[in-house]
C-alpha cells in the first residue's frame, strides 16, 4: 500500500502478539486474536526464519548485533540547513535544504558565467524530495550524498513522521488525506523554495503526495515545475493489491485490518511495548516487504528497520485508510508537458511495478525504469540505479549541467556531514 502496507502489516502483527501477551481486556484480545490469524499468513514464511534464528542465537546477542550494524552503517547522518513550514491545520513541518557549493558550481556550470546587469540572476532549480509512508526524508540518504552541492535539494519529513510535528489535525480525530499531504507539500515549497524551478521527487506515499499537490495546485506545476520522478509508487487502485498472498489471506487481512489498526491507534502504549519486545521476530517481514536482493546490506536492512519502527503506531494507524480512497489519475495530465522518470522495483510487493507501467502509459514521454531484483525500498537496495536515472532527469531539466559529475551515487566516503 504505500510505503509500507506491509509495514502496516508487521505493525499489525507484532500488536497483535502483544496485546494477547499481556492479557488486555476481553474484547481487545478477540480483535487482536482475529488479526493475527489473518496477518499470520503474511508473516509465517518470514518469520519462519527468524525464529530459527531466535533458537540458536541468544537475545543479547540479536540487540549487540543491531547496535553494531546501527553504528557501522551511518546511513540518515546527513543534515542540511534546518527550516520549518506550517501546513494549514497548524501543524509543523520540519524540512532541511542543502544548497549548491560555491566552490564546486563554478566546475559544474563551466568555465564561463553569465553576467546579468540590473537584475538579479536567476533562482537555481530546487529539487523536492518527499518520502513514504513510515519513512522520513533519511530514505533517500544515497541520493542526497551523491547530489550535494551539485543542485540545491529539499528534503521534508511528512507530518508526524520524522522530525515533523504531529498532526494537529489529528489531534482532533480528522483522518489524514492524500489531498492534505498535497497541501503540505506546497507550504514546504512555499518556505522553502518560494521562486525558481523545481523538480519534484516522491517515493510511495510520497508520490501520491506529489500527484495531489499537482491535482490542487496546477497553477504551480504549471509554472514552476519543470520535472518530476515517481518512485515506487501508485496512482489508485491500491485496494487490488496482494502482497504477494494467496487470495484467502488477502481478504482476510483487508477485512480485519482497518478495525483492528483503530483499536490499536488507540492503545498505543500497550502496542508499543509489543513491538519492542518482538522488533527482531518482525524485522524478517519488514525486510521481505522492503527488499527483493537477497545480498541486500545488514546495515541498509537495519536502517530501513529503524525508521519503521520509529513510526508510532497510531500514526501507522491514522495513515492506512487513506491509501485505499487515493484515486489521482487524472492528476498526471499536469505533467504531461515535462520531463518524467517512472521508476519501479520488479519484486515491489507493497506497489507492485505495475501501477508504474499504469503511470507510464498515461504519460508517453516519460523515461520508464523496472529494475529486477528490487523490491519496495529501491533507493536504498540499488541505490546507483535511482540515482544515475534521477541525475539524468536532473540534467534534461537544466537542474544540472551536462557536464556535472554526481559523485560516488551516495557513497559514504564521499558523502559530507551538513
């Protein structure tokens, strides 16, 4: 579903064990119990593996090993210039720029600049990076590394993931839409990039972000928007999703879910005790839905993994009935006169490749990329691939010169600490 259904889904899961565990009232444990038949048959092959593991590998050495990968792998250690923008129910949204490089543009742009008399030059190109659901802008980490200083880049937590502040509006029991992410986004340009050209980039929830911003706001796109990627993500339909299940788990899962995830938004300190005491049982199901490569880095797992987890629960809770109402088809017409790159992992179990095909065949000029052996997370699990492809649609915009190099596609050991 966005960016994690199956994050919805181990979420879900790891509650439901929880809540059974402690021995909640009655009513909770037959919601919870009924879920966990239902979600056990998304969980059962991945957590068949791990629990193999649980037996021949003690508990403290499962919480050493993740706090080593945590440290080997300084993945989400990028920082930018802090900024906030207030969405229009009050709610703060926190959001990083990293600007060009005075010293390094010069050798991008070339040997000689353009002098303007009497007016000032131009805004460079903003590139707006918008991650999924229950990530934060640190999922894109390798993108960011390799573009720093070479096009000026935002980076936002959506609201009530990251650094953002909760949704006030929330706080007073309105469900989170598709369409007010849309109208976040556009008080994050209004901060952050208010002239100049932008390109916009979304992953999963992300990208449904975009389109919405385009469906309430095409006066912008139209203007200012002068290129766009979608990332493993869906234009509707998300409803026909499987996950990979067999049709009996998939209308199991659809039909418990919603209420269940209700329940558990509301007792979320019970059900954040549980995830805590089963993370490592679930981090088989989060890796499953995340990658596709079975030679995907312990320490990318990891990170994936902790951002997830830094999630709340009734945050997760709020998020899931918004991606079965998401419906912006039409709204891809605004960027029909644009350069587009469709990108999609083969294996993406959560946004499957073919809601990117579906995308692609409304706009016949963009640049369509299915990378095989990618699941869901395919800016972490491929990272060169994503960013060859974005630093080529960067370079059709003018938002990089055709001569710039992108360094390193995000390596670590080029990256620069903000």
């Amino acid at each position: 579903m966005s960016e994690s259904s199956a994050e919805v889904v181990a979420n879900a899961a790891t509650a439901a064990v929880a809540a059974s565990a402690a021995g909640a009232a009655g009513g909770w444990r037959r919601a919870t119990g009924i879920a966990g038949v239902a979600i056990g048959v998304v969980a059962a092959g991945a957590a068949a593996g791990v629990a193999l593991e649980r037996m021949t590998v003690g508990r403290g050495m499962r919480q050493k090993a993740r706090l080593a990968l945590d440290s080997a792998g300084p993945y989400g250690s990028l920082r930018g210039m802090p900024g906030k923008a207030f969405a229009d129910d009050g709610t703060e949204l926190y959001y990083e720029v990293d600007d060009l490089d005075p010293e390094a543009a010069p050798a991008a742009i070339g040997p000689r600049r353009r002098r303007l008399f009497g007016r000032k030059a131009p805004a460079p190109v903003t590139v707006v990076f918008s991650h999924g659901y229950c990530l934060s802008q640190d999922s894109w980490h390798f993108q960011r590394a390799a573009l720093r200083g070479v096009v000026r880049t935002v980076h936002w937590d959506q609201r009530s993931h990251g650094r953002s502040g909760r949704g006030v509006a929330q706080g007073r029991d309105e469900p989170v839409t598709i369409e007010q992410l849309g109208r976040d986004l556009k008080a994050v340009i209004d901060a952050a990039a208010p002239e100049g050209p932008i390109v916009l980039v979304g992953h999963s929830m992300g990208g449904m972000t975009v389109m919405a911003l385009a469906d309430q706001y095409p006066e912008l796109v139209r203007e200012r928007v002068v290129g766009v990627a979608f990332v493993g993500t869906s234009s509707g339909r998300l409803g026909e999703v499987n996950y990979g299940l067999p049709v009996a788990g998939v209308n199991a899962v659809r039909r418990v879910l919603p209420g269940v995830l209700k329940v558990m938004g509301q007792r979320a300190e019970l059900v954040e005790k549980g995830r805590r005491a089963t993370a490592d049982l679930f981090a088989g199901v989060i890796k499953r839905y995340s990658f596709a490569s079975r030679d995907v880095d312990p320490a990318i797992a990891r990170f994936a993994e902790r951002m997830i987890e830094s999630t709340p629960i009734d945050v997760v809770a709020e998020y899931y009935p918004a991606f079965n109402d998401h419906d912006k088809t039409e709204a891809l017409v605004h960027f029909a006169d644009m350069p587009v790159l469709v990108l999609a992992g083969v294996q993406d179990l959560v946004t499957p490749s073919e809601h990117s095909e579906a995308i692609a065949d409304l706009l016949p000029d963009a640049e369509l990329v299915l990378v095989p052996d990618a699941g869901h997370l395919v800016m972490l699990e491929h990272p060169e691939v994503v960013t060859d492809r974005l630093a080529d649609l960067l370079t059709r915009t003018g938002a990089v010169p055709a001569g710039a190099t992108v360094k390193g596609y995000g390596s670590t050991s080029t990256a620069q600490p903000g």
